[in-house]
C-alpha cells in the first residue's frame, strides 16, 4: 500500500505520542528502579521500620497492604459479581430498577477517591462503627467507631465496586446467548444455566476484571487516610479493629512527613518499588489467566 | 383473509400435541394469529412458509422458548398430552425436559463432546458415571455421531465439523429421553451432505419421536415430513398430509408459495 502525504502525517503523529508514552512509563520506571532497587534487601523487606521511620524496614506496611487487599476483596467481589448476575442475567432488560441500578454504578465509578475516604468515615466509622459501640458498649471509649482495618477495607471494597460490575458484566455480555438458549431447552433451571453455562465461560473475563479492580484499590492512599492507615506502627495488625500501615500511605507518610526529607529519600523508593512490584505481580497475573482463558476456549 | 379456517382433511386422533387459538404477541405486535394445529405423535410436521410467516416463533411457543423473551406473550392453549403447557402451576423447565430443541445455529457448549451430551442428564440429576456414559453413547449413536466421535469424546465440541456439531445438538437433545423434538431449521446452515445425513437421521427419529420442524426448504419437507403446515402473515393457511399439500393443496396461496410464485 502507498502511503499519501497525510498517511505519513497521520502515521507520525501516532508514532510521535507513542513515543512520548514509552519515554515517559521508561523514565518513571527507571528512576524508580535506579533509585529503589539497591534499598531493597531482606531487611529492608522483613524489618519494622525504626523510630525515625527513614531506618528499618518496610514489613508492617507490606504485611497490612496485603491484609486489606485481601479483605476488601472478601468484602467487595462477591457483591460485585452478584450484582452483575443480576443485572445482567435475571433482571428484564427493559427493567426501570435495573437502568438505575447501573446509572448509579457508571455515577460511583466517576466519585473522586477522596470523597470516598469521607464517606467511609462518616458512614462506617461515624454511623455503623459508632451504633455499634452504642449498642454493645456502656462506656464512652469507641471499639468500633474508630479507624480500623476494617473499616478501610470496606471503604476501598466499595471503591472497586463499580469496576468489578462493569468488568463482569462485560465479561457475561461475551458469552453466546445461543448456549444460554441451548441449556434453557436442555430443561435446565436459570440458575443451572448461569452457574454451569454462563458463569464457566465468563471465568476468566471475570477474574481479570476482579483483579484489576483490586490492584487499583491496594495503591489508592486517598481512601484510607480516614479510615485506618496509621502513619507509624511499628507493630502487626492482629485484630480487624487495628489500624495499620500500608505502602502508599507509607510513601506520602515519607515524603510530606519526614523530618529529613532527603535522608527519607532512599527508603522513600524502596517502598515505591515494593508496591508497584505488588501491583504489577496482580497485572500480570491478569494478564496470564486471560491468555489462559482464552487459550481455553479454543478447540 | 375469507378462508378464516385451515381446511384439515383428517383430524389425527393421535395427537401428541394440540394447540388452540393460539395467539403470541410481541409488545403490541401480533406474531401469531389464532393458529389451531394438531402435531401428530410419532411423526414429522413440517411448518413452512416465507420469512417472518411466525413459524419459528410458533415452534418456540410449543416448549416454552418464548419465555425467555421478554415482551413476548402466549394466549390460547397448547396441549402436551392433553394438558396445557402455559396451564397454572407448569414449570416451563418441567415442559422443555419433554419438548426438546435443537435450533438453526448448531450451539455447542465450548465442553467437551462428551460433557456436552451428559449435560442434560446432569443437571436433572443424574449422578451415575455408568449410566451417564450408557445414555451419552445410546444418544450419540442415535444422532448417527458415534462412529465419528467415540475416540474423541473427550476433545472439544466446536472441533467437530458444522455438520457434526448440528448432530451433536440432536445427540445431545436426545439424551434426556424427550418425547417431542422441535427443530428449527436444523439444517440451513451445512452443506448438501450435511444436510443429507441430519435429514436421514430425522426420518430414523420419526420412528421414537415426535418432530415437528421449521424449514425454508420445500425439497426439505417433501422429503422428511408425514404432515406440512403453511403459515402465511402468522396465519395458519392450511395443514394436509405433505403428500397431498405438494400435490393437491386447497389453498390458492398454499399452491402459489409451494410452486415458487412469492415467498
């Protein structure tokens, strides 16, 4: 093919942002790297951080990363994944309380992260936390109604709600109706059909969609800075009503924090390194079961 | 139309299936316009007529495929039997165990030859590996499939040829034991040969089965069938045996769609 002159514009405008996008992700990855990498050791990885939070390690911020990733999914993927069903697979499409169900999903997706923060403050921590030490409790010390692990879990849980739904639904929307159909006149039940037709050929569209949502939810900071990330604490969270440490919040504790901010600088890159190496390792397993999955599909 | 009712030569006395002053709407759209057919057992009814005559939405009404459609409506009654399958209390599951499918597009499960024959038996509860194994090769060999698949049960459906794979939905059909089969222009999509093997087959199923099929092709239902129907605008035209409908028809339209002069 001849490629006339705006072809050439066209393909060197293209190839110009493409480059500019390289440029950017390999400087950003390369300073991180050049910067964090000789920090990162087995002390660095498995050690409290000291007094001064520049000296030690990193391990309570991992360790509580890791433990409310892990809950905030507990928490947020089941919901998720029910509320696709049902919009996708039992309510009519004509349905008025489905069209609002999904309006209200497309408008929680666009609420900035900060407001969640507020939210889960004012309603978990405020309202559900704080009706519960007033039911259980007599006296005046909060047990729940204050910023937990929990709490911050629940918050980002309703955070990655929204990405979840719109993944799965898009993964259900994939599968053929035609084998809905076929199990339908097979004598099957809905609910046999979902669960051993719809939801088998939508597992891996599914999966990578939930894992996506959670690695966006491990690194959002803004959340969680009401409702449990400690700034320092040097100690594991053992109870869902401890605070705990958390790598980004770690990261923004270092950088605006410190006393010595160019002495926190190294450690400062270490944890960058560690919790994007967290995210990525979710990416590109993302990324393997939907290679996978595929894979699966063909005869 | 002045001719209001199908002229019917011989009223089957062994209907398997009766429907009367059957009637679907979509929304406020008529599909079907007070259709009185009987479905004789152990036979096959041929339902021809040009695009979008309702037939294909008539064949759904008989085992309840139209539920699924959300804005679709059924009056009048159908009878399985003598009973009414839209009757209170029927669950339409309990109907399509009875009343079979297989449709224009061949819809394999992206499963296993085998597992896609066994599905039916498995979600009605089935739980015997020997007679699930029994039933899935009785029904393979029913669909004239076994010879070619028995060494590969365990690959995948969609590696089967578009013919084998229409096979494989009759096989599949047949294994829960139904007592009628509706097919939607089942062989449309496959070629010649293909086409040649699923007709053959039909004509075996008669001899167990009850079929009614939809098909575009006059060839198809003078070939296969015991009975035609013709549906003309969702109307019923007229319903004889396929001998006497290609041959002798009453209806002025029956004539001039069957001779090739519109639809």
């Amino acid at each position: 093919m001849r490629y006339t002159n705006k072809d050439w514009l066209l393909a060197g405008l293209t190839g110009l942002s493409l480059v500019v996008i390289l440029l950017l992700l390999a400087v950003l990855l390369g300073q991180i790297i050049w910067h964090g990498a000789p920090v990162i050791s087995v002390e660095f990885l498995t050690e409290k951080p000291g007094a001064d939070m520049i000296s030690g390690g990193i391990w309570p911020a991992i360790y509580g990363t890791v433990f409310m990733t892990l809950l905030m999914t507990l928490a947020g993927v089941p919901v998720g994944i029910a509320t696709a069903i049902f919009l996708n697979e039992y309510a009519s499409p004509r349905s008025r309380f489905a069209k609002l169900v999904r309006i209200a999903v497309n408008n929680l997706a666009g609420v900035p992260s900060i407001v969640f923060g507020l939210f889960g403050l004012g309603f978990f921590i405020i309202f559900v936390g704080g009706s519960m030490d007033a039911l259980l409790y007599d006296d005046s010390a909060p047990v729940w109604g204050r910023p937990s692990i929990l709490w911050a879990s629940l918050t980002l849980a309703v955070l990655t709600l929204p990405v979840v739904i719109v993944t799965t639904e898009e993964a259900l929307r994939t599968v053929p109706s035609e084998i809905r159909d076929a199990s339908l006149a097979l004598g099957a039940t809905r609910f046999q059909t979902v669960y051993k037709i719809v939801l088998p050929n939508a597992k891996g569209g599914i999966l990578t969609g939930v894992i996506l949502a959670v690695s966006r939810g491990a690194g959002e900071v803004a959340p969680i800075i009401f409702c449990g990330a400690a700034n320092f604490l040097p100690y594991l969270p053992t109870d869902l009503r401890d605070m705990f440490m958390h790598l980004g919040y770690h990261v923004y504790a270092l950088a605006t924090q410190s006393p010595n901010v160019d002495a926190a600088r190294p450690a400062l890159f270490g944890t960058v390194l560690v919790l994007l190496m967290l995210t990525f390792s979710l990416n590109l397993l993302a990324v393997i079961i939907r290679s996978r999955s595929r894979a699966a599909l063909r005869p | 139309m002045s001719e209001s009712k199908p002229a019917v030569a011989e009223a089957p006395t062994n209907a398997k299936m009766e429907t009367r002053n059957v009637n679907v709407f979509y929304g406020s759209n008529q599909a079907i316009k007070d259709v009185d057919l009987d479905i004789a057992d152990r036979s096959v009814t041929a339902l021809i007529g040009p695009s979008g005559c309702g037939k294909s939405t008539y064949l759904r009404a008989l085992n309840r495929m139209n539920d699924t459609i959300d804005s679709c409506r059924v009056e009048g009654r159908i009878l399985l039997d003598g009973e009414d399958i839209y009757g209170r209390g029927v669950d339409p599951v309990e109907v399509r165990r009875r009343v079979g499918m297989v449709f224009q597009k061949s819809n394999p499960f992206p499963k296993s030859v085998f597992d896609n024959v066994a599905f039916g038996l498995r979600i009605g509860g089935e739980k015997d590996k020997d007679v699930v194994a029994q039933r899935v090769e009785e029904s393979l060999k029913g669909a004239a499939l076994w010879d070619e698949v028995k060494d590969r049960l365990q690959s995948s459906a969609l590696g089967l040829s578009g013919g084998q794979q229409q096979r494989l939905c009759i096989a599949r059909c047949l294994a829960v034991w139904p007592e009628v089969i509706l097919m939607d222009e089942p062989a449309s999509a496959l070629d010649p040969i293909a086409t040649a093997k699923i007709e053959e087959l039909i004509r075996e199923l008669r001899e167990e089965y009850t079929i009614v099929i939809v098909t575009h092709s006059m060839q198809q239902a003078a070939r296969v069938s015991d009975s035609t129907a013709f549906f003309y605008m969702g109307e019923l035209i007229e319903h004889d045996k396929t001998e006497t409908m290609f041959t002798r028809p009453t209806k002025k339209r029956t004539e001039e769609y069957i001779s090739g002069r519109f639809g």
